[in-house]
C-alpha cells in the first residue's frame, strides 16, 4: 500500500508541476482491494497536491468513511462513485487543467484524437454544470463516464480514469494537450492571412 501512496504523491506533483491544477484544486484517488472489501486512497480536501505527504493520504471505504486521521477531498463521493459503478477503473485524476476547462467554459467541444484507444466518437463526453461536492455532481459524473475515459464536467473541469492511476494521469495530460493543440488551431483559423 505504500507504494501506492507514493504513487499518488508523485502523480500529485507531476499534474502540479505540469500546470494541470494550481492552488489547492483537483483530485486523485486510487482503489485498492482487500479481503473486508474495496476502498480507496484519496488526496485531502483544502490543500495543495504541490506538496503533498504520505500522512495527507486519506484512507476511505465504499460508505464513505474515513480509514485514517485527515479529510478527503470534497469530491470524494464523486471518486467513490465512480469506483462503485466501474469495477474496471483503478486511477482517477480530477484536473482543473486551463486549456481543457476552458473548453468546459465555453460552448465549443474538445474532439478526441487518437492516442488512448478506438475513437468511438467524435468529441470527449461532458455533463451539465452541478455543484462540485455535490450527491448530484457524483451522480451525474458516475453515468457520464460509465462507458468512457475522459469526462468534461462544464464550469468545472475533467475527470481521466483507467485501470491504473499512471494511465489516468497520462491520459490527463493527453486531453490537456489536445486541448491545446485545439485552442491554437481554432486561434490561428479566426486570423485572416494577410501576407
């Protein structure tokens, strides 16, 4: 289990470092398997994942109750959700990353490229605007992404899940530079070419 800790620590700093959260935004989590049942690891709730110790760590069942001192994250229902729903999912990554939420902001969508699988379908799947911490957001995130692996939250930010939480973070850094590739194209098309 220390491994995996560490794993969300380092994971936690990588997303920091590489501007996909700032402040004291975002969230990750991982699931582990036990013989009394499932739980997860998740960050903790009002500070920075720059920093972040291997104490900060909060431990929290499938009902929600913490295993361990600390408070998870506001949306840790979100995460349990999303676990109860998706036996397959092991990482969550829950960014606030500039480029991908301001696509959330606004009313055009980010088209999924190819990278991580099949493209299915043409554009990254979203949900309406719910309150973050919300029973409504965690509900309404846990069918959005019941057969995805990005989910845009509009006003809000992403969520990346996978059977790993370094294939969730990969994924999370894809998404952010897509979104990017996106905005500068969609930047250079709206400039007339004057030469």
């Amino acid at each position: 289990m220390k491994k995996k800790i560490k794993e969300i620590i380092d994971v936690s700093n990588e997303i920091y470092n590489k501007g996909l959260v700032s402040g004291k935004a975002g969230n990750i989590s991982a699931r582990f398997k036990s013989e009394t049942g499932d739980f997860i690891a998740i960050t903790p709730t009002l500070k920075s994942l720059s920093d972040l110790k291997e104490e900060d760590i909060v431990l929290v069942d499938f009902d929600g109750n913490s295993l361990t001192k600390g408070k998870p994250s506001s949306e840790v229902n979100m995460h349990l959700e999303i676990y109860k729903k998706r036996d397959d999912v092991k990482g969550i990554v829950h960014t606030h990353s500039p480029y991908a939420t301001g696509f959330a902001f606004s009313s055009k969508k980010i088209k999924r490229y190819e990278g991580f699988g099949e493209i299915k379908k043409p554009y990254l799947s979203s949900i309406e605007y719910e309150k973050p911490g919300t029973d409504e957001l965690a509900k309404k995130a846990s069918e959005g992404i019941a057969d995805e692996d990005v989910l845009i939250l509009k006003n809000h930010g992403v969520i990346c899940v996978s059977d790993s939480l370094k294939e969730a973070k990969l994924l999370a850094i894809f998404v952010e530079e897509t979104a990017k590739t996106q905005f500068v194209t969609y930047m250079l098309n709206s400039v007339e070419d004057n030469i």
